[in-house]
C-alpha cells in the first residue's frame, strides 16, 4: 500500500527541551526512533530518513505573528517577565530555555518538510514525531506548545496552491490552536477527538464550535466523556471522521497523532489501549489511499508514558505507514529493553500490545443511546456538521 515514507528524524528535534521533569521529555522521541530501528523499520525499503531545516521567520509568520516570534527569540536573554507572561513564555507548562526559538523552529521546519514532501511527490508518507505542537496559538505559547507546527504546515500547503486540507487530530486534548488558525477558513478541515474540555485542559472544543462565516461546519469536535475506552473512542472515530474526509476530499491528509489517550497517561482520561491506536492508524493510512491519493502528513502530539506507550504506539504508527504493521505480541528486542532500563530505570514492556481486540459496534441509523453520554456526544457532532457536508446525522454511513 506505501511506496515511499519520509521519516523525519535527527537528535537535533531532541533540543526541544522543557526542562528536567517536564511531562514533554525528549526522550519518548528517542525512545521510539531507537525501537524503530531496533525493528527495522527504519531499514525497510519504502523508508528514507532525512534531518529536518529550520524555517524562516515569514514561514512562521504564516500562522504566528511576528511580535511573538521576536519574543520567543528574545526569551532567554529578556528580563521582561511581565511581557513574556503576555506571550505565554515563563510558566510551568511552557518554560524558556536556551535555545527556545531555535528549536521550536527545527520542529516546525520538521513537519513543513514533511508536507513539501508530500505535496511535491518526493514521499507518498512522511511523519515528523518530534511535531503535533498543535495548542500554539498566533501569539501565544499555550500547553507545552511554543509554535504549531502543524498549523504552518498547513498554511505553507495553502500558500503552494494546494485548495483542501483535511486535519484529524486524535490526541486526547483538543486541538485547539490549528482549528483557531483555520476556524474562517472553507479550504481547511479540522477534525478533534478528544476528552471534553468540561474535565480537561484546554477546556474548548465543543460541538457547537463548527467554524465561522463560510467555513461554517469545517471545525469538527467530538468531545468525549472521561474514562472512554477502544469501543467508545472507535465508535466515535467511525462514525465521524470517515464520512467526513470522504464528503471533504482533501487533496492532502494530515494527522495529529497524540497517544495520550493511552489508559496510562498521567495528563489525560482517557481509557484506550495501544492495541486501539494502532486500529485508529490503519483506518487513517487507508483513509488516505481512498480519498487524498496517498498523500499523507503525520504528526505526534501528547504522550507522557514514555516507557509503556509512547515507543509502542508510535513505532506502530511508523510501520503501518510502511505498509508491513508490526505483530503486536512480538517482545521487544533485548538491546532496546536495556536502553530503557539505563535511560529511565523503569522496565521495559513486554511485548508491542496490551492485549486489546480493538473490536466496537458501529454507529447505526439513528443517534444511538440517549441515555449514554458517548453516544450523545456522538449525535451532538452529527447534527452539528453532517449537514453542512450533505450528509445525513441519522444515517449511518
């Protein structure tokens, strides 16, 4: 099914750094890549792995305003706390530190790569881990986000002339800032799962947010209840996201790919297995051979397992978008289990699954249960956007 996958890799994305224990640890990048190549992945035939550039600023000043990337540029030598404050830099989510725009910008050059490739035919696949930076607003730093990656990805893609976009973030929190750079605008569709911002950050993405003037309906929101687990969360997914890429018809799809939605994350509660996740990349990587050509743009995002989720779901990621997924039972390869051990002192998983069928019931004709809150939540997305697609909220498909 993939002819051809960049990967986007060098130890430079590393340099994205928080700070010492921070939820965003570097080392659940390096943790995955060395799984990956531990597999093989990396050496199959379809894979080319190239480091990412850094982009300019009127690249970032697509989406980001050019105050704001002074600011960030400035940051660690700046003694102004109170105007750094204003810009979101300083705070225990997203603290400064050497570095900073230089970096960020190294992340962001990452996922623009990815999509250059993507857009001009040089890989049919590419993926950018390090990037899903995806709560970054225009002129804010916000949730351990200091520029959106993806938002500028995007934009790059709409300045090239490509017309229609379709954005599917399935990290567990709402992906707020790419839908807030896109929420006017038709060529663009944005589409979050994601727990509900009644009980989590950042507390946006309700149904009733469907995007303004003639971009009415291109916003997509399903905020789903605490504690939702595989059936729920791939009932959701169904019987949202493929009907309405398919109605869309981008001409490049492009994935947020957070993992935080794991039953063991620390910052989310959600309650999916990996088994789940990995069922959510095949349904994606099909999705976009039916409706894109191929043409397929991955992120990562949230995941702060770093030794039990983050490597596993996302080395799965990787090999389904090489066409070979991976047999989850297979234990993990002695050499990277000590690497853990040695990085981390935790001990490593026992094998690529948690046991997961991935098995749900699919949305019927109808709005499902009204007395169970996924389903309502389901129904409430339907209604809200389904029609402005041409599409009928009680049908099925």
């Amino acid at each position: 099914m993939s002819t051809s996958v960049l990967v986007v890799w060098s130890d430079d994305l590393l340099q994205y750094d928080l700070g010492y224990g921070h939820p965003m640890a570097p080392n659940r990048l390096a943790l995955t890549m060395a799984l990956a190549n531990e597999l093989g992945v990396l050496a199959r035939s379809v894979v080319r792995v190239a480091p990412p550039h850094p982009v300019t600023d009127a690249v970032l000043e697509l989406v980001h305003a050019a105050d704001y990337v002074g600011a960030v540029r400035a940051a660690p030598l700046h003694g102004a706390v109170e105007l750094l404050a204003t810009f979101g830099l300083g705070d225990a989510d997203n603290p400064i530190f050497e570095g900073m725009h230089k970096a960020s910008a190294m992340v962001v050059g990452g996922t623009v790569d990815a999509a250059r490739a993507v857009r001009t035919g040089a890989a049919e696949h590419a993926v950018n881990l390090a990037g899903g930076l995806h709560h970054a607003m225009p002129s804010r730093a916000s949730g351990f986000c200091v520029y959106n990656d993806a938002a500028v990805a995007i934009a790059d893609l709409l300045a090239d002339g490509v017309q229609r976009v379709a954005y599917v973030d399935v990290d567990a929190h709402h992906g707020d800032g790419v839908e807030a750079a896109f929420y006017d605008d038709s060529r663009v569709l944005t589409i979050s799962l994601h727990e509900s911002g009644y009980s989590a950050f950042p507390g946006s993405g309700f149904p009733h947010h469907i995007g303004a003037g003639r971009a009415e309906g291109t916003a997509v929101n399903v905020a789903l209840p605490p504690d939702t687990g595989d059936a729920g969360w791939l009932r959701a997914f169904s019987a949202v996201v493929p009907p309405l890429v398919r109605a869309f018809e981008p001409e490049i799809l492009v994935t947020q790919l957070g993992c935080d939605s794991h039953r063991l994350d620390p910052l989310a509660h959600l309650d999916l297995s990996v088994d789940a996740q990995r069922m959510t990349y095949a349904v994606l990587h099909e999705l976009a051979h039916e409706v894109a050509s191929g043409r397929w743009v991955a992120v990562g995002g949230g995941g702060y397992d770093i030794v039990r989720v983050v490597p596993a779901s996302w080395v799965h990621l990787l090999a389904e978008m090489t066409g070979e997924p991976l047999d989850p039972t297979r234990r993990p390869p002695e050499t990277w289990r000590r690497l853990v051990k040695e990085c981390t002192g935790q001990e490593a998983p026992e094998s690529l699954t948690d046991g997961g069928t991935a098995e749900y019931r699919a949305w019927d004709a109808g709005e499902g249960d009204p007395d169970d809150p996924l389903d309502r939540a389901i129904a409430a997305t339907r209604r809200a956007v389904f029609p402005e697609h041409g599409l009928d909220p009680i049908d099925p498909r």
